[in-house]
C-alpha cells in the first residue's frame, strides 16, 4: 500500500454510480479473481478532504462559497521552468482530482508553462457542500480564483466531466481563454435526451452499495489496458469508504451526478471562438449513466470516434487529433504523447 501512496501520479476519484459508465465490452478481460477481494484491509481511512493524501505539488486553499454556502477551493500552482510562456488551467473528470494531472503539470511546467490545477468544489481536497452543483458556479469561482493570483489569460486543458466545465468556462469568459483543449470530454452529446431522470435516494443507495470490486471493474472500463499503476485510483476509493465521511462524500457524488445529466453543453460548442483542440482516445465508449440508458439508445452513445468529428465540425476554429489504442484518458495511458500533442498546440501562433 506504501509503495502505491508514493506513486508519481496519484488521483483522487468519486463514485460509480455518479459518474460516467462505459460500455462493459470495452472493458480489459482482465479476470477479476486475478486481484484479492481487498488490497487495502489495513489502510487507513481517509476523511472528506482527503487530508492524509498525499499531492505532488505543494497545495494552497482559496476561499470561496456555492450557492451561498463557504467553501474552500484546494489547486496546486506550478511555476514554469525557465522564461515563462503562459498559464495553463487544468479541469479534471468526475472520477478523478487534480493530482492525475501530475505527468501534463511535469510536461507542462517543463515546456515554459505555469500550471494552475484545482480541486473543483465538490471533489479531492476541496470542500464538498451539500448544494445543487452547476457548470457556471464551478466556472465562476476558478475565474475568481485566477483572478486572486493576477492571471488575465490562461490557456486550458480539460478531461471528461471537466470538459463540461471548460466548455461552460470559454464561453462564460471568451476573453480569458486563449486556447481550449478537449481531451475525451463528456457533453459532446445531450445525455439527458436518452437517459432517465433519478432520484437522489435511489441514486445514493446505489452509491452506497458499491464495493471494491465492482469500482475496479468501473475504473476498468475507461482503460483499454490496465496497469497495476491504476490500483491507485482504487485506493482512495476504498479508503474514503473506509472512513466516517463516506456517507457525505457519497451524497457529493450524486449531486454532481445531477449537474452532469440535466446540464448538457453541446448546444456550447458552435459558440467557441478561440482554437480548440480535440484529443480522443479511440477506444473510448464512455456513456454517462448507462445502466439507467435504455438498450437501443445505449448502442449509439458514447462513440467517441465519431464523437470527436462531429464536434470538430460545428466548432468553428478546431482541429482533431485521434489517439489509437487510447481510451478516456490519454494524459495518463500515454502522457509523454499526450504533452507533446498539446505544447505544439500552444507554440503554435493562433493565426496558423
């Protein structure tokens, strides 16, 4: 457990159940009995702000409230290494926290670039509210919270669930964002059109029933191959559950469930002026809330192939780049490939 705490990329993650659900065929034959029932029985719990967790960065708190409640938004700020090019801003998914962004932060922070990574209220080290969570409010406060350090500009990289919130972010503030990066983002097509509306109780129940071993063959589904390196996205997992704070922590989780199916963005994309790049990993099949899908509409959702062009081609000012053998997240199936793609991105001057 020790030798996973200190992995270089470590990644905080909420709930099966309020997150996005791939298509189980896409997921890696590795045979569940190959991993005991549980390898963290002796780990200790974590609380609600994951305070023993350990980040690679140093990290600093930003005072902040949602929907008139006080909260504090945790992000890491990173200099650049030698003469500063630009700032760079990165949203994270649902299942993770800021700290997967440990391989982009290196690359990033190497190539000239200042890297600001948030925890979003709501999920890792931030505060965990229980409030109705929307877009514009996640938006508006890592606006307040650039404007706190003096950054104008930034350019942004966004994953999943997080590139909802980039997308809602870009067109909230247009002025600020000299270059969007979509990388396998979710909304790129209107889940509430297919998917059934919840409850809140039936969704926390089912929260609340997940285990170890069903929540690693979730996680299981997002990676084409698995690596022993992504048991720690398990970890946290087990060990928030193992703690106190599990109960809060799962109720955050569904209420950021309800942000993502009743707030769609596509109707977003063909409003983005500034360049945008779209990064698909071509094996992903992600669907967000597909055991609540009906059959036949599951069969066309989450084709992020085809997903991609399609956004590529109402997005006035982008360019595609698809990623074989890649599944929802490339910066860390394949990070050094991943840096390259987007620094190449930022050189280039907006006018190419």
């Amino acid at each position: 457990m020790n030798t996973l705490r200190t992995l270089a990329v470590v990644s905080t993650l909420s709930l099966l159940l309020a997150a996005c659900a791939s298509n189980e065929s896409s997921a890696p034959s590795l045979a569940s009995t190959t991993t005991p029932a549980s390898l963290y029985t002796n780990a200790a719990p974590l609380d609600l702000r994951l305070s023993a967790w350990p980040y690679p960065y140093p990290t600093k708190e930003f005072k902040t409230s949602l929907q008139g409640v006080p909260a504090s938004m945790v992000y890491m700020d990173v200099p650049a290494v030698g003469k500063q090019k630009g700032a760079v801003l990165l949203f994270h998914g649902k299942n993770f926290s800021s700290d997967y962004w440990v391989p982009t932060i290196a690359g990033l922070t190497q190539a000239g670039y200042r890297v600001i990574a948030p925890d979003q209220i709501g999920f890792g080290k931030s505060s965990k509210p229980n409030v109705a969570y929307h877009f514009d409010d996640l938006a508006a406060n890592t606006k307040a919270l650039l404007k706190s350090l003096g950054i104008k500009q930034v350019s942004v990289i966004a994953n999943s669930m997080g590139g909802m919130v980039g997308v809602r972010f870009a067109r909230l503030y247009p002025q600020t964002v000299q270059k969007l990066v979509l990388e396998n983002p979710l909304g790129l097509e209107d889940y509430s059109k297919d998917i059934p509306p919840q409850q809140n109780d039936n969704l926390l129940k089912l929260e609340m029933a997940q285990t170890e071993t069903s929540y690693r063959r979730f996680l299981q589904t997002y990676f084409p191959t698995w690596q022993p390196a992504y048991e720690k996205f398990i970890e946290v997992y087990v060990r928030v559950q193992k703690g106190p704070d599990y109960p809060a922590y799962a109720m955050t989780s569904v209420l950021t469930y309800q942000m993502i199916a009743e707030k769609p963005v596509v109707g977003d994309l063909p409003q983005l002026k500034m360049p945008v790049l779209l990064v698909i990993g071509q094996k992903d099949r992600t669907v967000f809330g597909r055991r609540f899908a009906p059959p036949e509409a599951v069969k066309t959702l989450g084709n992020f192939p085809e997903l991609g062009k399609k956004a590529q081609a109402v997005i006035p000012n982008a360019k595609l780049v698809p990623i074989e053998n890649v599944g929802h997240v490339p910066h860390v199936e394949v990070p050094d490939l991943f840096v390259t793609t987007v620094v190449q991105f930022f050189n280039q001057s907006s006018k190419n």
